[in-house]
C-alpha cells in the first residue's frame, strides 16, 4: 500500500528482534545486525532509529577517531540504500554505571558517564545526518522513591538538557516519556512531564516530545490524548506507534493490534494535527510474536505500516460535518455508533 504524500516510516533495528526471551529456547535465527539495512526501502520505510551503539558497536572501549570512522561508514551505508537517520539516541541503560539512573545517578562520576556518552550520541547524529536525539529515560526513576531526592533529581535532568543543547547548537532533543520498566518508577513518566522539561529548557523550541502509544498506555492513559496535549503545545517531533494489552510489560505489539479503536483515535488526531507535513516520521516500534518462524521476520512492520495507511483513510473519510452535529446535539450514543460502524465498514 502506498503512502499518502504526507507520511514516511521509521523503525529501528532492534524491531527485527531475536528469536528469544528469558522464559524459553531461541525460536528465530539470528539475523546480522547490518543486513536489516537492506529491508527497509523494500518494506516502504524511508527512515532508520539508532541507539549511539547500533551505529557504532561496543564505542565505549574506542576511540574518538575509530568512532567517526564508524559512523562515517555507516552515514554511506544509509545514502547506498536511500535511507535517513531519523535520531540516535544514547543507550543509557546498560552500562553498569547507569545502573541505578544515568543524568540522576547518587553518584557524580556516573552522572559524568552519562553525560559523556550523550555527548558522544550527539557527535554521532551529526556525522550520519541525523537532526536529533532521543532521551528515553529508562532508568532514571526509583524502585524506592526514598533512594533518591526528586525535586534534585528533576534538576540534574534539566541541568542535563541544558549541557546538551549547549554542547550542539543545532540538535534537536527529543523526550520520550515512559511511567516504568525497567523503574518501577519514572521520573518522566507522560508527555505533561516531559512538555514541562521541553518548555523551561534554555532553548525551549529545541527540545520536543516524542510519544509511544504503549507507553501512554502503561500510564493509564489514552496515547491520542498525549498526543493531542503535545500537538497543543507544538512539541510532537515523533511518534512510536504500537499497541499494549492492559498495564503490562512493555509488550510493543502490533499497531491497532490490540484496540483497533484507539489506534483510529490515534490516527485521526495526527491527521487533524497535521502530522508528517513537516516532514516528521511516522515510527514504528512493534516486535514479531515471541511465537514465529523464520528470519528475518518482518510482517509486524509490514502490517502496522499497512494498517496505519488504511486508518489514514477512514480518518479522511470520517464525516466530520456529522460529528460537528453529534457534539452540538450531545448525542454520543450515535456519535459512537457512526464511528464503530465507520471503523467496521458497514
């Protein structure tokens, strides 16, 4: 299915997973890291999501110049195969001196790593042509919250910001929100949280939000209405769309997978929004079923993409002049009805 003028695709690699869990036998080949380059163009997907290490493996233990010689590689292999860098991000959840938070770590010297290596992410976006970075905040947050000061804790992740607006005038810093996991509690945990960081940073219009429906939903809430609160606020740079079966894990199931409805809900206020005009990507972030075969496995990605594009359609094609008049009259039984049977085709 074609793409309306309108929107272009993302994933990251890491959505062409591996075929195993903590709970049981690999039940996928390995597929290599570097020939999922080839898939995207051919799946309909212009834009590519880094972590700073699937650019540049194991880059703590290099150099600066063997570093930009690796990114340098990669930025060619992305213009060999027509593809953009949409953001890298710093993988921050890993290194054992972030173990218990990166930018709000207790300890100094490990807020200095953090710091470091986000310095590092940032030299590696620029040299593969990418605009912006990603925080996702995995552990900066608390199993106990009296392990560590909040409002301090707040600070250090503004003061962080800061330092890396500062360190590159151009950057843009994208936050996406999460309430848990690997936490019990984030510190940034909806897009209000991050909008409010975005907003008293020390060059506010450079720092945006991007949200992932999963994540919105794990906070109890609905993922369209985050998204029309950032879209209010002029702040959406990106999206992760995907789906989640209740307050569970992270479970990054297939877009629409789970709640058909909400992904229409979705779909519908980035289209109102005017979403992707500006050329922002429509992201993906959806892993095959722990169950299937083969490698690589690749249809969660087709089937979001394709049945985002025909959300698209039954966005364009919802008469909004009848939901003007369902609102007026406050009659919402038959609002519902119109949109159920809308989604339904019937």
């Amino acid at each position: 299915m074609s793409a309306p003028t309108q929107y272009r695709f993302s994933f990251g690699p890491w959505n062409i997973s591996e075929g195993a869990d903590p709970f049981g036998p690999q039940v996928r080949a390995t597929y290599p890291h570097e020939a999922k380059f080839a898939l995207y163009k051919p799946l309909g997907f212009d834009g590519v999501q880094f972590h700073d290490d699937d650019v540049v493996p194991d880059l703590d233990g290099l150099s600066a110049s063997q570093v930009e010689a690796k990114a340098k590689s990669v930025d060619a292999m992305l213009r060999n195969q027509g593809l953009v860098a949409e953001f890298v991000a710093p993988r921050l959840w890993f290194a054992e001196q972030t173990v218990d938070g990166g930018y709000t770590s207790n300890s100094a010297t490990d807020r200095q790593y953090a710091m470091d290596r986000t310095k590092r992410c940032i030299d590696i976006a620029r040299i593969v042509g990418a605009r912006s970075t990603v925080l996702w905040l995995a552990r900066e947050g608390t199993y106990i919250r009296e392990a560590k000061n909040a409002r301090v804790a707040y600070e250090r992740l503004q003061k962080a910001i800061d330092e890396m607006l500062a360190y590159d005038p151009t950057i843009e810093i994208w936050i996406e929100p999460k309430p848990n996991e690997p936490t019990d509690l984030a510190y940034v945990p909806t897009a209000g949280h991050a909008v409010a960081l975005a907003h008293a940073a020390r060059d506010a219009k450079r720092v945006k939000v991007l949200i992932e429906s999963a994540h919105a939903i794990l906070a109890g809430l609905d993922p369209s209405d985050e998204m029309a609160f950032v879209l209010a606020h002029g702040k959406l740079a990106g999206v992760h769309l995907n789906d989640q079966n209740g307050l569970k894990y992270d479970q990054d199931k297939n877009f629409g997978g789970a709640n058909l409805r909400a992904a229409f809900d979705q779909v519908l206020v980035l289209e109102e929004g005017g979403f992707g005009r500006n050329g922002e990507f429509v992201g993906l972030d959806v892993k095959t079923m722990r169950t299937q075969r083969g490698s690589p496995v690749t249809a969660h990605l087709k089937n979001s993409r394709e049945l985002f594009l025909a959300l698209v359609e039954k966005a364009r094609t919802y008469d909004l002049r009848r939901v003007e008049e369902f609102r007026a009259n406050r009659d919402y039984e038959a609002l519902e009805l119109y949109t159920l049977r809308h989604l339904m085709g019937i």
